[in-house]
C-alpha cells in the first residue's frame, strides 16, 4: 500500500474506484481501490471514517456487493450498515 505523510490537499475526500476485472496490487487480487486525502486540519470524524471504511474493506460479502452493484448509493448503503468490528 503506497501511503503519503505529506498533506497535499486542504481538504479531506474520498475517490472510490470498482474495477471491471481485479489487478495485481503488490502480492494481492484487489479490485476495489480508495484513495483518500486526510485535511491536515480537519479531524473531526477521521476515528469515525476510519472504522467504517475498515469495516467495509473487511467484509467480503459487502465487497462483492459493491462489486456487483458499482453505484454511489449501493457504497454508501454498505459503508453505512453495522458492523461488529
């Protein structure tokens, strides 16, 4: 995982990619990619982010659902559901 210490945005977001096909992403299939800019003022919610996009990463059966389904309010939908992390 490629990881940058250094704040290159002012503000925090989030792009969501679903592939058509999975890619080799250093040893592992990977076929959902986030990338995600972290304001480096704004931490309001960050803990709260982190453990739902954690959760969700998790989740295999969510994962192949947004696979399947690839749409803004199907991602949003299963980063929302409770999670017993």
């Amino acid at each position: 995982m490629n990881t940058s210490s250094k704040a290159i945005t002012s503000d925090t977001f989030v792009c969501v990619a679903v592939l058509e096909k999975p890619i080799i992403w250093v040893k592992n299939e990977v076929q959902v990619v986030m990338l995600v800019s972290i304001s480096p003022t704004e931490h309001r919610q960050l803990q709260t982010f982190y453990k739902m996009t954690t959760g969700l990463m998790q989740d295999t059966k969510a994962i192949d659902d947004l696979i399947a389904k690839p749409d803004y309010i199907n991602f949003i939908r299963l980063l929302c559901q409770d999670r017993e992390n």
